[in-house]
C-alpha cells in the first residue's frame, strides 16, 4: 500500500522537483558535452525494488569569438575566428555595427580607409544551426596619431619659435609665410582661434598630400572671417555707433545673426544693423550696450581659399567669411574631412574656376547666407562653372542644413550660369540635406549631370529635389537613387523641368517621395514634359497633403493610377505609406512591415543589397 519513492539522478547534473510519487527533472543551463543521466526511483516500502529512466543531455549549442577586442587604424585588418560548439553545422553569418568597414564571409574585418572620429564597431557572429545563437567583439577605430611638421597655438605660441609641438608658432600668417612641401603638415591647436584667412601657397603631390589638421583635444581650431568690433559710441536711444573698415555682409551680436537694414532710420528693433560706406560707420540698434557683448563683423572675403593641389583640409572650423567660408578655386585633388563651415555671408563652401577631383567628407555646413539684403546667395554647398567646369567632386556623409535666406540660396546647389563648360561627374551620398531657409529654397538644385543617392532630403522650404537645364543646347543626364525625400514644404518633392534650355534626362528608383506637410500645394513628383525625360520606377510616391500624387504638364493633376496610364511610367512603384520608424521625430528608418523593405531594384554599383529597400535608410 505504500506507493512512495525516493528519487535520485546520476551524475548530479540538473535538479529534480518531486513528490511522493512524480519528479520534474530540470536539465542544467549548459551542458559542455553531450551525456546521458540516469534517474532512478526506489521504493520506501522496499528499497531493493528500484526503476531508472535515462535522459540524454544534448550539448548546448554555443558560440565564441576570438580576439574579443582590438584596436585598428584606417584601412587596418583583423581575422575573426568563430567557434561553434554543440551542433556539427558550425557556420556562422557576420554583420558589423554601425556600418562602419567592411566584414568578409570568412570573418575577415576590413577598417575604413579614413576614420573621421574615433568609435566602436561591434562584430557578430551568428550561429546558422541557432540563429538565436551569437558572440560579439569589440573593434576601436581611432584616428591616425600623425606627428604635424609644424605646430600653431594662438594662444602660446610665437612666430619666432621653431613651430614644434613643444614650441609652436602663433599666427596663420607664419603658416602663409611658410614654404611647405609635399607631405608636409601643420597642425592647429584644438580650441584655438584665428582671425585671419587660411591660403595654402604650395602644392603636395599624389600620395603626399600638404594637410592643415586640428591637434590636441577640445573643440575643432576656429579660421574666423570675422573681426570683433570695439569702440562704440551712443548715438541715440539704443543706437550705437563703431567704425569699421571694410564693408562687413553680416553682424552677430554676442553670437547671434544680426538684421541688415538699408538705412541709420529704419534701425528700429535689437539686432539691427546698417553700414555707411561713405563714412565707413557701422551702426546698430541694441538694447544692450554691446561694449558689453561680443560684436563681429565680416571682414575676411573668405575663411580658407584653396587653390592648389593636394590639399588636406581636417577637423577645422571655418566660420564668418565675408563672401565665401571656404572657397575652392582652380584646385585639384582637395580633400576637406570632418570640418564644420557655418554662418558664411555668402556660400558656406563654393567649388568653382575648373576644380577637379574634390572630396567633402564629414562634417557639417550650416547657417550660411542668412543676411537677406547681402549681394550674395549663401548657397550651403555651390558647384560653380566660372572658366572651364568643375569636375569630378564628392559630397557625402555630411549633414547640410539651414543654409541660405529669406530671398536666396539653396543647401546644395550647381551651376545656374548659361556660359562656360558644364560640371559634371558629381557624386552627392549618404547626406542629411534639411531646413533650407529661402523661400524658394531647394535641398538639391541640379542645374547639370549629378548623382544623388541614398540621402535624406527633409524639411527644406520650397522643394526637396529640382534638376532644370537653363542651358540652351545642352543636354544634362541627372540620376536620383536610394533617396528619401519627404517633408518638404510647399511645393513638390521632386521638380524636373526643362527649365527653357536643352533636354533633361532624370532616372529615379529606389526612392521615396512622400508630400506630408500641411498646406503643401504641390505633389509628390511634378514634370514638365517639354524637352524633358523621366524614367521612373521602383519608387514609393506617397501623398497624404497635396493636390495630387503627380503632376504631368499635359494632364493636370493625377493620381498615382492614372499617372502610371498617362505617363507609362513606374510599373513597379508603390503608392503607400513608407512607415517610417517615427517620422516626427526624425528617424526614417522603416519598420517591419514597411512595403518599401526589399521593393527596390537592384543597381550595380549603387545598391548595398539584393534587392534593396526603398529609400536611404
């Protein structure tokens, strides 16, 4: 009648949760090799009477990864080696986070060629028998530690010193003064600051570039255009009065843009300024006596001017030129990395005169070209054609934003001019373009043959994207891939237009267009057929404020159906809302579900997957 047992398990791996008569046996988290346990019951009422059950504990399946750490400067390698335990299919996937480098099937990481700001990258493992099954190491990409030929402090330093870290010199003028050569570089201290202009004299040569770089830590080296204005005299009831010597664009009050006016009357509000030619008296209306602030005033016609070639500019901050922050003129093989160029008169970085092989990498460009009454557009990012045409240039991985005024400029803008050799071969990638300020500002205007892909395009003030062609008999070929181009106020997305002079050719797939601001008065994508051919798929083109999803010149407004009818066009498009991850805040990324993950087609030499997503993100 005594039905009871006593329980026990051999080896003691795991645990037993039992009664008089029923045990839970719980198997260890881990098991380091596949063996077997045996559990046996016996009984209370006569323990020579036993029963055993065998449980077969399979080895977990695990993953290491090995080295767990290491640290790589540009273009470094280092092999991964994946270990498998516990399945006999031992292969693995590899991913990189962030997308920074390039991992190889074989584990093999690969450092980007230039690294802008030292980070980390995680590398994965990810078990294909358990894909929930994973091991991570760390990879520290930090900046190349390059000794400087020469040193510059504005600080400590003196001219009459050798130029060496231990004794640096002090102005940019002993840096103009000096006569460099190839691979030769001089290094400005972090945050320092120098009123004066940066004009490289000398050339470097291919593989010895003459750089100018930041060194130390702290905030990026100032180039300021600008020049503080002292000795201010009370001319009336918050008007004060200071003389100047050369006809300042823009003013800033303790670091905010001042307000031009046309004449000493109409200074009416704080912030307000005038400038008298003829008496070469700046005036301004203050509530603040502005001994007490810290007053500039453009004085520099630029803050860099590079006109050489084989020039590195690095980790610099140029800022209040008095036409143009950072201009590039007749200049090849110039490499501007990770600089900030921000609150230029005129354009933030203009390229121009037949420049060639032009980089910029990194960085930002912003707040440029905010005095409306200023004889300047204030373009963010200007490709000019003055002499023969500039060529061969790169814009990507910058963020560009809020560039240009009340009544011109543009964030990113090529040659308007109906004279002189086009531009052409321009690269525009991975960029965040936003906020442009004028009213009819564009994010892109591509006014010649360009390449856009992959860049979020958001916010800007009149049109995301335009490319017209104002030069008459000349045909432009424009393609736009892999770009998001969404929220961009009154107007259309994408405009392409003829624009009066020769034909227009603009591909685009791969691409999100979506008209989401209220009072938007235009559609996603508007075309004016005259001169002009658009080949068009594999887009997402969505309106959800708007007068249409389309627009063709000899049509009207259309619907996404009967656009696809009139036009012939976009047979594999969507007409869906993207979701994105939080639009409203910010990040475009897509969520599971999105009918833009995996829609697009697949364009060689462009794409990152197969097939990839709509979009940049």
């Amino acid at each position: 009648s005594n039905t009871a047992v006593t329980w026990s398990i051999n080896p003691a791996l795991g645990g037993l949760a039992s009664t008089a008569t029923t045990a839970v046996y719980v198997a260890p988290s881990t098991a380091p090799t596949t063996q077997s346990v045996t559990i046996t019951a016996t009984s209370m009422a006569d323990p020579s009477k036993t029963a055993t059950a065998v449980i077969t504990l399979l080895q977990a399946v695990t993953v290491s990864l090995s080295p767990s750490t290491v640290s790589l400067a540009p273009s470094g390698t280092q092999q991964f080696t994946a270990t498998v335990l516990g399945t006999s299919n031992t292969a693995v996937t590899w991913s990189i986070n962030p997308s920074v480098g390039t991992i190889s099937s074989a584990g093999l990481y690969t450092a980007p060629s230039s690294i802008l700001t030292s980070q980390t990258v995680t590398v994965t493992a990810q078990s294909v028998a358990d894909p929930t099954k994973s091991a991570g190491a760390l990879v520290a990409l930090s900046t190349p530690v390059t000794p400087f030929t020469y040193y510059v402090d504005s600080a400590n330093g003196s001219d009459a010193n050798p130029g060496n870290q231990a004794a640096p010199w002090k102005t940019i003028a002993k840096v103009n003064a000096t006569m460099l050569t190839p691979g030769q570089s001089v290094g400005f201290r972090a945050g320092g600051t120098w009123r004066e202009q940066l004009t490289p004299g000398q050339s470097g040569n291919a593989g010895n570039p003459i750089t100018f770089a930041s060194y130390g830590a702290g905030a990026q080296p100032i180039i300021n255009g600008a020049n503080m204005v002292t000795g201010w005299s009370l001319i009336s009831a918050n008007v004060y009065s200071a003389s100047v010597a050369t006809a300042p664009y823009q003013v800033f009050f303790g670091g905010a843009t001042g307000i031009s006016v046309t004449s000493r009357a109409a200074l009416t509000a704080n912030y307000d300024w005038y400038y008298n030619p003829g008496t070469t008296s700046l005036y301004v209306y203050s509530t603040t006596n502005p001994s007490s602030l810290t007053m500039e005033a453009t004085y520099r016609a630029y803050a860099a001017l590079v006109s050489k070639a084989y020039i590195n500019l690095t980790d610099l901050n140029l800022v209040k030129g008095n036409t143009i922050n950072l201009y590039i003129s007749a200049a090849n093989n110039v490499t501007v990395s990770n600089c900030t160029v921000e609150q230029g008169a005129g354009d933030g970085v203009t390229i121009d005169n037949g420049s060639y092989n032009i980089t910029l990498n990194g960085g930002t460009v912003d707040h440029n070209g905010e005095n409306p009454n200023a004889p300047l557009d204030g373009d963010g990012i200007g490709i000019g054609n003055m002499g023969a045409g500039s060529h061969d240039i790169t814009i990507e991985n910058m963020n560009i934003y809020s560039n240009g005024n009340s009544a011109a400029g543009y964030n990113v803008m090529t040659s308007m001019s109906s004279t002189n050799a086009l531009p052409f071969n321009v690269l525009i990638k991975n960029n965040t373009i936003s906020n442009s300020n004028y009213l009819y500002g564009v994010g892109i205007y591509a006014g010649t043959g360009i390449t856009v892909q992959y860049n979020l395009i958001v916010g800007n003030h009149y049109r995301g994207f335009e490319v017209a062609n104002i030069h008459s008999g000349t045909s432009i070929s424009v393609a736009l891939y892999n770009n998001t181009i969404v929220g961009n106020a009154t107007s259309a997305q994408a405009v392409i237009t003829s624009g009066g002079g020769g034909p227009v050719t603009l591909t685009a797939k791969n691409n999100i267009f979506w008209s989401n601001v209220v009072g938007n008065t235009g559609p996603a994508i508007a075309w004016t057929t005259g001169g002009t051919t658009l080949v068009s798929d594999y887009n997402d083109i969505y309106v959800t404020q708007g007068w249409g999803d389309t627009y063709y010149s000899n049509s009207g407004y259309l619907t996404f159906a009967n656009w696809k009818t009139a036009t012939g066009l976009d047979g594999h498009s969507r007409n869906a809302d993207p979701l994105f991850t939080n639009a409203a805040a910010g990040d475009y990324t897509l969520q599971a579900g999105s009918p833009a993950i995996g829609a697009g087609v697949y364009i060689p030499g462009v794409s990152t997957a197969n097939p990839p997503n709509m979009g940049a993100k």
